[in-house]
C-alpha cells in the first residue's frame, strides 16, 4: 500500500467544508468543551481544523494572542482562511498533522476534533501536537466511537454493507471507526499528564431521523461516494447502500447510535525526551472521570 493513499481524505468533495461547517455549532462547542480552558493572551493550534469554524468561535470567545488552523487540504485552509478573516491574531495553513510544521513548545492550547479517526498512524499525530505543546500546556481531542456502525434491530444486508466499507477505509485509508475509545490510552502513552475523559452519545436517533440531521448523513453519503464506488464495486451497488442506510434512518421502529469521547490533559512542564527515554511516561495520573452514557 501506498502510503499517500493512506494520507487522502477520503470524504474530500466540494461540498465538504459546507458539511463540515453546518455539523457543528462552533460557539456551543466552545461553551460546553473549551471554555474552562481558555484565556485571553492564548496562543492555540487546531490540528485538522476543517473550515476553521471552531477557530473563528475561540478567537470570539477571548482574545488570543495566536490562533492557528492547520488542514492537510488545501480547500479547508482556504475556507479556514476565509471564516477566520475577521480576527488579525488568526491564520490557517496546510500541513499533515503526523509532522507538524511547528516548533516544539509553541501553543498554549493544542487540539484535534474528528482529526485521529482519519489519521493512518494516530500515536505519531499525537506525538506532534505534544511536542508543538508548551510545557504546562493543555491538549485536547474529541473522536467518535462507533458511527455508522451501531444499529438496532439488525439489518444484515445494510450491517453487511457498512461494515465492508468501515473495512475497506481501515485498510486502505487508515481510518478507524472507533478512535473515540482509544484516545485516552494514546494521550497516556504520550506522556500528558492530569487526563480528563468524558463519553457521551453524540448520534443518538431512536425512530424516523428528523429532516436536519436525514440531509447531513445523505451529504456525508454523497461526500463519500466516489470510495464508496471503487469499495462495492460499481456506482449503483453504492447508491443501493445509500438508499438502504435512509430508509433504515426513516423507520420509527430502529434505534442508531455513536459515542463521543472527550479527552484533554496537560503536557507536563518537565517532560523527557521521548526518543531518549524509549517512550517512557512520566505524567502524574490525576484522572478526573465522567461517564454518561
Ligand atoms: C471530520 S473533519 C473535522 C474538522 C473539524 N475539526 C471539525 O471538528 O469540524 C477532519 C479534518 O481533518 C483533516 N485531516 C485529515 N487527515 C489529516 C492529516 N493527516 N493532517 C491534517 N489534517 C487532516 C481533513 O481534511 C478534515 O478537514
């Protein structure tokens, strides 16, 4: 396997950013995720930003001394560039979150949302944004656990579908459908210290899916179409899964969920060199934990 096919974001399409944009309210996200966590004269990195929403929120929400969105397409830095135009401290640029362009002990706040799934080698990722962390600084990640895959009552044919596309992308893509479960563990073996973790349902659709969140999973379908192809084989097999996957979402007797884990914890202002000392950890394990599911 190539590794640059492993480095393609398999959802690019030209209505990604619009997607991206519209599936998350930016200033709810802040107020419910990051606002414990920020303070005016912050400098911040969001690794794998999409169209910088979240950016623009930050640098509203307090006055940054440097806000950084970094995409590996260029299409999301230049939508990133455009939604963060209205704050001079804030700039986007281009780069593959396993070697951040960035000295080490740069940001403040360091953070990756829906980044880690998409990411072939995920413990190297997290190495970077630990490095480009200052010592006493704070990095913070949010993956899914579970998406597309979690139904019920059993549809074979759809599970079947599903589970050879999730598949077919852990292979070929890199991507891994249950990231969400796995960032604690990859934030402890990085070495931060005082780790935070909180699972709550993030899909959550017991019956008919209403209108909104219906034309946001036929987007992603739609966004994702051309692999989906090339995986079943022929354009109409993957319009087949499509309406398939819909017509699931619209019965009133089906139950759909996912989970998302939060996780956030701070690099520890003596850290070891990680490459000299063989990985070791050296963080102090002050767990808070919350579960809600
Ligand atoms: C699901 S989107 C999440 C966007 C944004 N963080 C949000 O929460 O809306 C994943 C983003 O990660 C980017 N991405 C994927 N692999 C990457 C990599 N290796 N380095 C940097 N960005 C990457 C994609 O281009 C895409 O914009």
């Amino acid at each position: 396997m190539k590794t640059d096919e492993k480095k393609y974001y398999f959802m690019e399409d030209e209505k990604e950013n619009e997607r991206l944009a519209s599936k998350v309210d930016p200033d709810q996200f802040v107020e419910k995720y990051l606002k414990p966590y920020l303070y005016d004269g912050i400098s911040v990195l969001d690794v794998g930003s999409g169209p910088g929403v979240i950016g623009r929120a930050i640098g509203e929400f307090c006055s940054c001394d440097n806000i950084v969105a970094l995409d590996i397409v260029s299409g999301r830095v230049v939508a990133a560039k455009q939604n963060m135009s209205g704050n001079t401290k804030s700039s986007a640029t281009q780069g593959d979150a396993i070697s951040l362009p960035f000295l080490s002990n740069s940001f403040d706040f360091v953070m990756a949302r829906f980044l880690i799934e998409y990411v072939s080698n995920p413990e190297l990722a997290i190495d970077e944004m630990v490095r480009v962390c200052k010592p006493g600084g704070r990095i913070f990640f949010q993956d899914l656990d579970g998406q597309i895959l979690w139904h019920y009552p059993e549809d074979k044919e759809l599970q079947l579908g599903l589970e050879n596309i999730m598949n077919y992308l852990k292979l070929y893509k890199g991507f891994d459908p249950f990231a969400g479960r796995k960032l604690y563990h990859y934030a402890f073996s990085a070495g931060v210290s005082d780790i935070y973790v909180k699972a709550e349902s993030y899909h959550f659709f017991p019956g008919k899916i209403d209108r909104k969140n219906y034309e946001l999973w036929e987007m992603k379908f739609n966004n994702a179409m051309e692999s989906a192809t090339k995986i079943l084989g022929s354009r109409n097999k993957a319009l087949e899964l499509k309406k398939h996957f819909l017509d699931y979402f619209s019965r009133e007797d089906t139950l759909t969920y996912s989970v998302v884990f939060t996780v956030s914890g701070i690099k520890p202002k003596i850290f070891p060199d990680l490459a000299l000392y063989g990985g070791d950890h050296n963080g102090t394990n002050g767990f808070e934990k919350e579960g809600t599911i």
